[in-house]
C-alpha cells in the first residue's frame, strides 16, 4: 500500500481511527492507574506508543498542528518508555 493510498484509508475513516486511538490512551492509562506497579509495563508502552501513531497521522492530515506536536512527543516518551521497560536504557 503506497501512503497516498494509505492516507485516503485514513481520511475515509478518520473518525474511527481517532477514537480508537483515544480509547487505546485511556486503557492504557487507566491499567496503569489500577495496577501501579503491577502494570504490564512493556505491553502499556506499546499500545501507548501504536496510538500515539495514530493519532498522529491523524493530526497531521488535518494539519493540527498542536495535536501533531502533542501526539509526536507521545511516540518520543513511548519508545524511551518501550526501551525502559526492556530493559535496553
């Protein structure tokens, strides 16, 4: 799939994809804030980091600039956060 093609799948379905991205956050957030330090920790991070994309790509094809800024950084703490959980930093 070329990205031309992949942003018109994402146009087409921006609101879906949004709000699955908003609702993977919460979870991720909320299994944190339930668990403490018992939480899945590398498997948060990941999910965090895959909606982070998301929503990102979101943001930039609605040329959001604050969102696209927000949700960037969020992949920039996901991965130092998927490097920590494992262990790498």
């Amino acid at each position: 799939m070329t990205i031309t093609k992949a942003n018109h799948f994402v146009l087409r379905h921006i609101k879906r994809i949004e709000m699955t991205g908003v609702l993977m956050r919460i979870f991720s957030f909320s299994l944190v804030s339930w668990l403490g330090p018992a939480s899945p920790f590398m498997f948060v991070w990941v999910f965090n980091t895959i909606d982070a994309v998301m929503l990102s790509w979101c943001s930039m094809l609605k040329k959001d600039a604050a969102y696209t800024l927000l949700n960037t950084f969020w992949i920039m703490v996901g991965i130092i956060g998927i490097l920590r959980a494992g262990g790498w930093l």
